[in-house]
C-alpha cells in the first residue's frame, strides 16, 4: 500500500497523431520531461531506434531525469489469432528482454482485439493463452508483466463482462493489470467496483478522463472521480507507485506538449 506516488506520460498521445507527428524518441522524451514528469511508458512504435539500442535508450532517459515504467506493445493479430500466437511471443519476448534493463520496468501488453471472423469464446481463450504464456517469459527473465484492456475498435475487452471473463482465465501470479481509467469508464458503469473487484492485480494506473458522452477529456474536464481512484489504487496490494497519464483529447491532438504538461499540473493539484 502506497501513496507515494511518482507520476508518468505515456507517448500514445503523439502516436495517435500518425503521420501528423514527423518528431523523434528525443523529442518525446525533451517534452516528457520538460512538462514535469518523472518517468515514461513508451510504445513499441514510438521507441523508435531505441528499439535495439537499450544501452544507449538508458543513456538518453538519465540525460533528462526519466525513469523507464513500462515498454508497452500491440500486434495486427490483436492477440486473438492461434496462427499468429508464436510469432507474438517472440515480440514479447524481444521486449521483455529490453526492459530487462531497466530495473522495475514492465512490459505492458495491448488489448485483445478482433481482427478476424469467428467465435468470441475462442479469442478469449487464444487471448489468454498468449497473456498467460508471455507472463511467463516475464518472470523467467524477471520482468512483470501486465494486460492493458482499451475501449477502441472491436477490442475484445470493453464492458465489465469482458473483464470478467478475461481475468478468469488469467493467472494472477503471471499476468499484472494496468487498469485504464478513461477506458474503464467507456465501458463500464461502475468503475470503482470493477477496480476494486481486481484491486490485487494492478500493478500500475494509466490516468485519462472522458466527459458524459464518453469522449476524451483533459484530466480533471470530465467525469472521472480522480481522488476516489487514487485512494482506491493506494491500498492496492502490488501497486507500484506508478500513475502514467495518457492524453487522447482534441486539445492533446492540437499541442500535445502543453496538454501533458496541463495534465501534470492537474496531478499536482491532486498532490501527486
């Protein structure tokens, strides 16, 4: 139990510009760091160089004061297709020898998704034998290892049933959870219960906000009970300390340096 927390931005928030964001790793990490966050969780996409280069990505990281929390990754198959299943857990485990390097870093794996035709029981089951499997990679090259459901297109894990079942089928001691605020509440019509229901299992928490009719919203615009949360992730047994903000509004998608940069100043206001 903590609350002693330590606050970080995740890059999807110039991700989800595509080709609109010509920049570098670099200048993610000069604006992550100049907007008065202490560490990072960057995607597979935005690594960039760094991908192959782990030397020299901790190099760059202790030049402006970040600490890596969490190396996070997608795949096309959406974790949802058998074929595929092999080759997913070769880029699992590409990446959790990466943050192998860094000490207390996760990798943090995307939601299922559907990509293809037939049943749902049968991705929830695929799904949860490439989770279960790649948490194993993990913890025998001692990296944790986390699940990040998402509220986007045809994810495989959107409303309380959803997570439900997937934890079902999930083995705690292998497989941690980030929960995700904005999406929990797209899709969810009590998220303190549901956090509360899996409290054991979050390792991290990404911090977003949605207003009443479910868009993104700058922290603290909308309707997330950002205190309750915090109190709630506190008292999580394995909860690391770590609160990763991650900005997907319009006004992120206008400046997204100055909307992580709001963003932090709003976690201070809630003493964080």
């Amino acid at each position: 139990m903590t609350k002693d927390f330590k606050v970080g931005c995740q890059t999807f928030t110039w991700e989800m510009l595509g080709n609109a964001w010509t920049g570098t790793p670099d200048d993610l990490l000069a604006a992550i760091s100049a907007g008065g966050y202490s560490g990072i969780e960057i995607t597979d996409t935005m690594i960039g160089h760094y991908a192959a280069k782990p030397s020299e990505f901790a190099r760059a990281l202790r030049d402006v004061g970040l600490q890596l929390v969490s190396l996070a990754f997608g795949s096309k198959s959406g974790f949802t297709v058998a074929d595929a299943m092999e080759k997913d857990l070769a880029t699992a485990q590409r990446w959790i020898d990466h943050a192998a390097q860094f000490p207390g870093a996760f990798v943090s794996i995307g939601s299922a998704t559907i990509v293809s035709d037939g049943s749902r029981n049968d991705k929830f089951a695929v799904a949860a034998e490439f989770y279960n499997r790649a948490g194993a990679l993990g913890k025998a090259s001692g990296v944790e290892v986390a699940v990040h459901p998402s509220s986007h297109h045809n994810t495989l894990l959107f409303d309380r049933t959803d997570y439900d079942r997937i934890f079902a089928l999930l083995d705690p001691a292998l497989v941690g959870w980030v929960p995700d605020t904005g999406h929990i509440l797209r899709g969810h019509d009590d998220i303190l219960d549901t956090m509360r229901t899996y409290q054991d299992r979050i390792r991290y928490l990404h911090l977003k906000d949605v207003d009443a009719n479910d868009r993104w919203a700058m922290l603290g615009k909308g309707v997330l009970d950002t205190p309750a949360v915090l109190d709630l992730v506190a008292q999580a047994p394995r909860f690391n300390g770590w609160l990763v903000l991650e900005e997907e509004s319009g006004t992120a998608a206008t400046d997204p340096a100055a909307a992580i940069k709001a963003n932090r100043e709003t976690m201070r206001d809630y003493g964080a």
